[in-house]
C-alpha cells in the first residue's frame, strides 16, 4: 500500500442510542463526539440510526404480508390461462 494516501484504520465506537446498544470495531469513519468503553479507553463514536438490536427484522417484529389472498384474488378476477387446442392453420 502506498504510504499517506489511506485514512486511519482505528478502533470507533458505533452506538444506537434508541435501543442502548453499542459495538466497538476497527473503521475509517471519523466523529466529532467520544466515549470512554468498558476497557476504560476512550474511543470516537459514532451514532447510527439503526442495528441488529433496532432493526425490525433481527428483534423479531417485522410484518410479512399475507400474499396468498393476493394471488386468489388475482386468479379469480382473471381466471387462468389454458393452452388453446387448436393450432393456428
């Protein structure tokens, strides 16, 4: 790798403040803000919208939609196709 043309790989602190849930990793992003972990450290932070611990899909609330009257309804209001039997001449 070239010398002085890579931003600094370092320990960052990513937090979601809405579920309490924070993860220390190695990242490029920079925050203004800091935070001192559980290792007594202090590392910048980084505030995230949603993660694993807010994410509708990984807590378990997500809603699935009920496609099987979709397809019925579909069949009914225009029935299904059937190969015709007689060939065009």
């Amino acid at each position: 790798m070239k010398k002085g043309i890579h931003p600094d790989y370092r320990p960052v602190v990513f937090r979601d403040p809405s579920a309490g849930f924070a993860f220390l990793t190695r990242s490029t992003v920079t925050g203004d803000k800091t935070v001192e972990w559980e290792d007594g450290h202090v590392y910048p932070v980084v505030d995230v919208d949603v993660s694993a611990a807010s994410h509708p899909f990984y807590t378990g609330r997500a809603h699935t939609l009920d496609t099987t009257g979709r397809v019925e309804r579909f069949n009914q209001r225009y029935g299904t196709r059937l190969p015709s039997d007689s060939k065009p001449s």
